[in-house]
C-alpha cells in the first residue's frame, strides 16, 4: 500500500510541475487573422508573454517551455514537425566567421542545449511518457555522436544517420506506437537529414529540429509548427531588436535597448506562404523606426 501511496503522490506532483511550467511561458492563441496596423490585441500579448533571454539559461527555459507546448498540441496535430531556432553563440560576430573555434564552441553549445531538452521532455517517473531519441546529422563528425550518447546517459537513445544510417524501431524490432517515442535531430544539415525527420513526424511521432542550417523554403513544410525562433536584428551594423516567438504566443518584435514590444504577428501575417519561415522584411522596418525615432527624439533634447 505504501508504494503505491508514493507513486499517486508523484503523479499529482508530475501533474502540478507541467501544468505550472508550461502556464508560465505561454498565452492564448489568436486564431482570427488582424491585420499589422490594428493588431493591439496581440500586441498587449506580446508584451506580457515575450522577452529578450537575459542568459543562455532563460532562453533555455523559454525554449524548452515553448518545445513542451508545442509536443502537446501542435499547428497541425498530424504533422507534430515542431521547430526550434536561436543564436548558438551569444556573441554575433562569431556566428558566421568559420573558424574552428567558433564551430566547435557553437557545437558544445548546441550539445548542451539538446542535453537540457532530453531532460526537459522525459517524464521523471518511467513508462509515464514517450522514450526521447537523439538524431545526429549525416553530416556529422563520429566524434559527436560519442559526445552525446556520453553525456545523455541513459536518458536517450542516440542514432547517427551518418553513412545511411537509420533510426531503428524502440521497442526492438516491433511496430512503433502512434507518440511513444520522440525524436530530437541536433543541427539537421542536408536533404537526407530533413526527409527522415519528416517521415517521423508524418507516422505521428513528435519530431523536433533544433538549429537545422542549410534549409531553402521547401526544406520544412508549411505545416510545422516553430515552438521556439529567436533572431537577432542588426541595423547600422549593430543589434537592435529581436524577433523572438515562443510558442503558442505570436512573433514578437522586440527593441533591443527599451525591450519593449514593437509589434507582433501570427504564423499566417509573417510566414512565407507554404513555408515555416518568417519574413524578415516587416521586422526590420520596425527596429529601424525604432531606432531613429530615438535618435530623432535625442537630437531634439540636445537643442534644448
């Protein structure tokens, strides 16, 4: 009796720690389309449910509350293709210089990410949720795979695609159940890559790509859902605003300096028609504006 009196307390525990996580990083969904110049509605969303990640650990936490959401209930339940894009390194100018350091600390950060999200996702009480998979690319080192299967533990299984290899069943040869396992593919780089992570989705199994490169606009589907998108907006050759969409919330873009809202969209405002990727072009007019108002507006102090 006193087993199973410890197994109902943890239930009603597991029950009270999703429930609150997930409560506290999201906000309705705005179903009806509005148009940009009368979106204050989801404007004063935006401003309550969107921030700019003050440390690699908030974003983290944003990303991974926005991941869960999304698993449970995503755009188009029978794709659950769920997306998940940020800066792996904080500091921009590192992001595209090529060098080996600066791929390898982008890697160590993608890792660690993905170490997180495992943890986040699996059910801290066995046979109470789906077994999380970890996917590596075909296109990357051996020496990944290792690193991550390492520093998952048992957690996860881990499956590299490299040289045509695929994601055996996991219940060990048998037909998969509809949601019994979900898979996480680290840095999805080629067409191969890509297709295999749709096929999962396709058979019911929530997929998710994290920081996929390499993608044109047929690479995802229009019908996935991007739970987490965090993309720095420069002007002048400098940072000045965010678009940041943490899912279910709208796209929210964001004033690097004030933080403040500039304006927000729903999927079907910003998306590229039949795609998963947003225009960046409505986003960038906004930050720009903002910028120049304020320095209209400190030119105009300075005279006084």
């Amino acid at each position: 009796m006193s087993f199973l009196a410890s197994l109902l307390c943890q239930l009603v525990l597991l029950f009270f720690f999703y429930d609150n996580v997930a409560s506290s990083f999201t906000c309705p969904i705005i179903h009806h389309h509005q148009s940009r110049s009368t979106s204050s509605v989801l404007l004063v969303l935006a401003n309550a449910a969107a921030k700019i990640p003050t440390s690699p650990t908030d974003r983290d936490n944003a990303a991974i509350a926005s991941i869960r959401t999304a698993i449970s209930k995503p755009r188009v339940p029978s794709l659950p293709l769920i997306e998940c894009e940020f800066p792996s390194l904080a500091s921009l100018n590192k992001l595209g210089d090529g060098s080996l350091r600066s791929s390898l600390e982008a890697e160590e950060a993608n890792i660690a990410f993905v170490v997180k999200l495992v943890r986040g996702i699996s059910s801290p009480i066995p046979l109470l949720g789906p077994k999380v998979a970890v996917v590596i690319s075909s296109s990357a080192a051996v020496s990944l795979t290792e690193k991550i299967r390492e520093r998952v533990g048992g957690a996860a299984s881990v499956y590299s695609l490299k040289m045509g290899g695929g994601i055996p069943n996991e219940d060990g040869g048998g037909v998969k159940k509809k949601g019994s396992v979900c898979y996480i593919f680290i840095t999805p780089s080629s067409k191969s890559d890509y297709r295999t992570a749709i096929d999962q989705a396709e058979l019911g199994y929530p997929t998710i790509l994290v920081n996929g490169s390499f993608k044109d606009l047929k690479t995802i589907p229009g019908s996935a859902t991007m739970a987490y998108f965090n993309k720095p907006l420069t002007y002048n050759s400098a940072v000045a605003g965010y678009l940041i969409r943490s899912y279910p919330g709208p796209w929210t873009v964001l004033d690097a300096q004030t933080k403040a809202a500039l304006g927000s969209f729903t999927d079907e405002e910003i998306l590229v028609e039949g795609t998963n990727t947003p225009d960046l072009r409505e986003s960038g007019r906004m930050v720009q504006k903002s910028v120049d108002n304020r320095a209209i507006e400190a030119r105009s102090v300075a005279r006084k």
